[in-house]
C-alpha cells in the first residue's frame, strides 16, 4: 500500500497538538480539479485556529469527507460538491436552495462514519458539526488525522462560550472555511446572508414574547428538548421568542412528559427528521404522541394546533441553520 505522504502534496504542515499514530490511509485517489476562488490561489499554504487546533494546510483541501449532515449543507453552500468524497450521517432531506448539488454525493456511511471508512477515501480534510464524534472508537482523533497529514474541522459552536451567540460563532465557520477550501469570497457572502436573515427575523418580530418548546425526539417515549445552547438559543434571541426550557444547561436534553406539560410553552417547534429512522422521528408522529399522551394532550398549544416544523439538518450548526430561523420568525409573526 503507498503511503499516504507519498500521495499528498497537501499535507498538514503543522498542528498545534500532540499526535498519536493510529490510522493508516489507503492509496492515492485522483484529486478534483475544482478551482479555486481568485482570493486563494493553488499551491498556497492556508491555516486557521479551530476549536483550539491549528491546521495548516500546504494549499486548500480538494478532498472533503462530511461526518454530518450538518457540514455537508455547510460545504454545498460554499459550492465545492465535486471536492466532497465522502458523507455520513443524512438524517434529512437536503436543503431545497442547494439540493441540486446533492444529487450523487458519496454516501460512505448512513451513520456517523467510521475511521476506516473515513481512511477508504483519502480524504485531505474531515469535517463534523459535533466535537463528540473525533473519539478513538469512533470517527478518530484529531491528533491521529494531524499525524497523517489530514485537516480536521468542528464548528466553532461545538467550542464557543457559552454567551456567545451561535449565528455570531458561525461567522467563524464560514471565515476559516473559506481559508480552508479557497473560498474566501463564499465565505463572506455567507456571513453577509445570515446577518441579513437574522436582521429580518428581529424586524419581523421584534419582541414576539412568545414561549416556545422545541421538540426534537421522543425515539424512547421520553421527549428530548433544545436546553440553553445551540441554534434553538440563537432563534430565541433573534425572534424575541422565550425557550422554556433555557434553564437547563445541555443541548438536547431529556425530559419527561409531565415536565413537558408543566411548561406548557405558547407554541411547540417540532423538529422534523424524516431521514434518520428512529421511531417518533417525522413531525407528524410527535403530534400524534402530543395529542394522546394524557400529560400533554390538554395543554394550550397542543389544543390550539399551535406547532412549527423545522428541518432537524438545520438544527445542527451550519449554513442551514438560518432555514429553521426564517421557518419560525415566519409562523411567530402570523400567530401575533
């Protein structure tokens, strides 16, 4: 088998942490021919600082694997689907402003890839919306990607403080992708397309003084609920919208149906995830499981047919995630 450095003029040339070998790549794959924007040129060596990893690159990546959907929506919006060479974890449809540069993405995993099937494809930069996925039993380390040469990415949100605003955090994203894939120019325009989307949810809203209840999974009849972090937090704050379930300092975590019920939210945001496959999933199913469960079958926004649906892709930090804030500062505004 040929070494990995052998196949690679784009090796990672430096990194600011500690690397531990524990991956070997397969053989070279020929590389895309996609060009860069006039702000990167071939051959140039780019770096960032992401998430408290520095990844330099000899020039901009040319083989992308996804671990998430969330980072392929990220990649379709910066418009480098040919470099794209493996995906995972599609738990949605894509988003319909891009969804013709989805059609015939490599599908490597139906999961979150493993590193095997990451190391199959010859990747120069793995991305992942989640810092959870880069364990040794799972998609692998950062420090063993660095010791080959690969680049890795996370969403700065995976790494923010926690009063930071996650759409402000993605302006990160946006600006150290585009230095990381030659694409600078995209990049701005990203972060100009977002500050316009939440500059109108703000002006359509203003302060709605709405309570909402996010809903994204009841796979184990229990409910799962947006907490105080992530894009949930940010649509709040950019609609005027209260979460009620803020208080509680997790992600997505688990609650119970009385609970639920106890908070009893003006309106329910349901997450929609038709592609993942775990019971309770589609929207629909929640609603049915709202309306007879005996806790929550009386509460006000289920009696008054009070439901958002939102795509769960866009819920996962990215260039999707202004599609659930225009969704919901879309029906908050018709409900004042």
């Amino acid at each position: 088998m040929m070494s990995f450095f052998s196949c690679h003029r784009r090796a990672l040339i430096s990194t600011s942490v500690v690397v531990a070998a524990g991956l070997t790549l397969s053989a070279c794959s020929n590389t895309s021919d996609n060009k860069t924007d006039s702000s990167a040129k071939a051959n140039q060596a780019v770096s960032v600082e992401n998430c408290g990893v520095k990844v330099s690159l000899s020039e901009p990546a040319h083989r992308l694997v996804s671990v998430e959907q969330g980072t392929t929506e990220t990649l379709l919006a910066f418009d480098v689907q040919k470099d794209i060479v493996g995906v995972g974890h599609t738990k949605d449809h894509y988003w319909k402003r891009y969804e013709d540069r989805a059609k015939n993405l490599p599908v490597i995993s139906d999961s979150i890839p493993n590193a095997e099937a990451i190391r199959g494809v010859d990747p120069d930069l793995v991305l992942s919306p989640f810092e959870s996925v880069w364990t040794e039993s799972g998609t692998g380390t950062r420090e063993e990607y660095s010791k080959l040469g690969v680049g890795t990415f996370t969403t700065n949100v995976e790494c923010a403080k926690p009063d930071e605003d996650p759409y402000t955090v993605l302006e990160r994203d946006y600006e150290q992708l585009g230095t990381l894939l030659g694409k600078e120019a995209r990049g701005k325009e990203l972060i100009e397309e977002q500050r316009a989307a939440v500059k109108a949810a703000k002006e359509a809203n203003g302060n709605s003084h709405k309570s909402v209840g996010y809903l994204y999974s009841i796979f184990d009849n229990a409910p799962y609920v947006a907490g105080n972090y992530g894009i949930p937090s940010a649509i709040s704050a950019a609609t005027g919208s209260t979460n009620v379930f803020a208080g509680i300092d997790e992600a997505w975590p688990q609650i119970s149906w009385e609970a639920f019920a106890d908070a009893d939210p003006d309106v329910i945001v349901l997450v929609d995830l038709p592609g993942r496959g775990s019971p309770g999933d589609l929207a629909t199913e929640k609603i049915e499981a709202l309306k007879s469960n005996p806790a929550t079958r009386n509460m006000k926004a289920v009696q008054g047919d009070k439901f958002i649906v939102v795509p769960g892709a866009g819920l996962s930090p990215g260039a999707r995630s202004i599609e659930p804030l225009e969704i919901v500062s879309k029906k908050l505004a018709e409900m004042k």
